[in-house]
C-alpha cells in the first residue's frame, strides 16, 4: 500500500507537551501496551476520535509525515480490516508537520480542521 503524505495522531495535550518538551513522543498508555504507536489517515481520524476520545476535550491533532517514519511504520489491518499505520517506533517531532487543537463542537463532536 503506498502511504498517505500525512498521518494523524489523536494525543491529550499535557501528553503531547510533554513529548514536545522530551523532544520525543513515545506513545499514550494504548500505544505502550500495544506495543506501537497507533495513528490514522485523513479518512480514519474522526471515527478515531468519535470511538476513542468521545467527549474528550484538551485533544491535540498531530499530523505526521508518514514517509518520514522508514521501516518502522507499517500498515496492519485493524477495524473491519482497515488498514491502519502503526509505528514501532518512538515518534521523533522531526516527522511532525503540524499540531493543532481538537475542540469539542455544541454537539460534543470533535471539531477537525480540514485534513490532507
């Protein structure tokens, strides 16, 4: 599968200052169990959001870029066999093109800029 330019992490902003402040992200308490660091595409994010941060605000959208990662990101299925970029990796903030907040909308729905 050829990879999207950008993929997107869905990160608690005290989480991703931290990482910011490390000058690495090595991953949610999700990522560490899992053993990778779980991302989305465009098209995967708000159902991302939507399943996992319902009714989460404090969010920050990350957006990666994916060829920036080597060998270490791999696209392995997930729900209803999607395909989902996965990083066995740390994230190094160098990948990282932008970070933006993710606010919550009236209707308690995350509010996305418009993604690449």
């Amino acid at each position: 599968m050829t990879a999207a330019p950008l993929i997107y992490k869905i990160a608690p902003a005290a989480l991703w200052a931290a990482a910011a402040q490390a000058g690495v992200f090595t991953g949610a308490p999700v990522d560490v169990a899992d053993g990778y660091i779980h991302f989305s595409t465009a098209a995967q994010a708000r159902e991302t959001a939507a399943k996992h941060f319902a009714g989460q605000a404090d969010l920050k959208l990350v957006a990666i870029e994916a060829a920036a990662l080597g060998t270490a990101l791999k696209w392995e299925p997930s729900r209803g066999g999607a395909l989902f970029p996965h990083l066995y990796a740390p994230l190094p903030l160098t990948a990282v093109r932008w970070v933006r907040d993710l606010p919550l909308g009236a209707d308690g729905a995350h509010v996305f800029p418009t993604l690449d």
